[in-house]
C-alpha cells in the first residue's frame, strides 16, 4: 500500500493517458459514435438519446428506455457483462466435459452439466477436472464440503467487487483500469490493452460474445427440461449420430 502511494502520481499520470489515447481510438473506430452500426441499419428510427455510441456494443437498443438514467445505464452495462463473462464460462463448462466423455477423451464420472449434482448426492463419484484423477479442490468430498468451497473461492472475488477497483491495494496491487476492466497484473498480465485500437476492438467483441453466451446458456437449460439430454447428446441427435 505505501509503495503504490509513493507511485500513485505516476501510476494515475499513465492511467490518463491510456484514457485518453482510448477516447481517440474510439472517435476513429466504425464501432462507437454516432454513426456506429444500429441495430435498424439504415432505416428511419429515433434512437433513444442516452445511447449515444460511448458503449462498446451500444446499437441503439433500448425500446422501452429501461436506461433512461445514467446510473441504470451504468448498472445495466455492468450487469450485463458480469453474467455474460459467467454464460461464456458456463456453455463451455456445459459443452466440453459432454465432449471429452463422448469421445473417451476423459472419464468425468457424469459428464451431463444438469446432472452432475444429483449424480453428487446420490453416489460417490469424485468430480476431477478434465479427468484427471486427484486434480480437484474438493470434488472428492461431499456436496456441502463442495458448497463451502465454493462459497470461500467466490467470496473473495465479490467481496473485491463490491469495494470496488481500490480492492486489491491494500496486499500492493494497483488496477489501472475501472471496474469493468480493471486491467492490471491480475486481469491483464500480457498487456493486450496497451494498444489502445485493439482494447476498444476487443471490448466490442466480448459483449457480442457475451450476448451470444447468454442466448447459448438460456438454450442449454431449455434443451435439457425439454429433451432431458446434454447440449452435444442433442445436437448430435439431429444429424443421428447416436
């Protein structure tokens, strides 16, 4: 903590400058502005006011003006990436154990996502990563030895959130950014947003894949109270490859 305080004229000098060579890669990207892709193309529409092409992946989308406030706007935004970072996670985690155990890459003990718990509570089966036997934290023990674990792995990290970007100074760690991308060592430790052009393209990407994921993540649990089968059990099914 005292030594980014020595640093902190430094660190904040550099921090705006990386703001504001960002803000003039957004003013030249076709991403962000005024006359950024909506999601109408060309046709006659009067876009709500308060998108105003500052976001990434802002197209103009907002019908019923649920982000009329700046603060909704910003709350919404953070919310939207949070769960989209988590649906990016979770159809992957949903997809590739399925796979792996399909085509006897790994034994995963229960492969299918929705019926790894009850799997759990009924047997003794341990839950490894990617199949390796041992390789877990508490996959070996119990559902509640499993919860606590969770809660303690995940406590941190929220509690990180909910104080904010300064979270991580008091153990000597400075995060350049704000609380959306922090950046930093610990979020950012090849320096990919050093080139401020890339960072604003990347940042539109994510928040469409991060839409996709969550569109991809609603699927998954409709497929599986529909059909009652793994996204790649159902998906194969379709080309009958069962």
């Amino acid at each position: 903590m005292a030594r980014i305080d020595r640093e902190r004229p430094a660190l904040d000098a550099e921090k705006a400058r990386k703001e504001m060579e960002r803000a003039e890669a957004r003013g030249r990207s076709a991403f962000y502005g005024a006359n950024r892709v909506k999601f109408l193309g060309d046709l006659e529409y009067e876009y709500p006011a308060h998108l105003d092409g500052t976001l990434c992946g802002d197209v103009g989308f907002d019908p019923l003006n649920l982000a009329a406030k700046s603060e909704d706007l910003e709350r919404y935004r953070e919310l939207e990436l949070l769960h989209g970072r988590w649906a990016m996670l979770g159809v992957v985690g949903a997809a590739v154990p399925e796979t792996l155990d399909r085509f006897g890459v790994a034994n995963l003990g229960e492969p299918v996502w929705w019926k790894v718990g009850a799997a759990k509570m009924n047997s003794d089966i341990a839950l490894d990563y990617l199949g390796f036997s041992g390789f877990h934290i508490a996959g070996g023990s119990g559902i509640a030895v499993i919860a606590a674990c969770q809660l303690v792995l995940m406590g941190g990290p929220e509690y990180a959130r909910y104080v904010g970007i300064n979270s991580l100074e008091p153990v000597g760690v400075y995060l350049p950014g704000d609380k959306d991308y922090p950046g930093g060592a610990p979020f950012d430790p090849f320096k990919f947003s050093d080139d401020a052009e890339e960072f604003e393209k990347q940042k539109v990407m994510e928040i469409k894949h991060c839409r996709l994921a969550m569109i991809a993540a609603l699927g998954c649990a409709i497929q599986a109270i529909v059909t009652r089968q793994g996204p790649i059990e159902n998906l194969a099914s379709v080309f009958g490859v069962n």
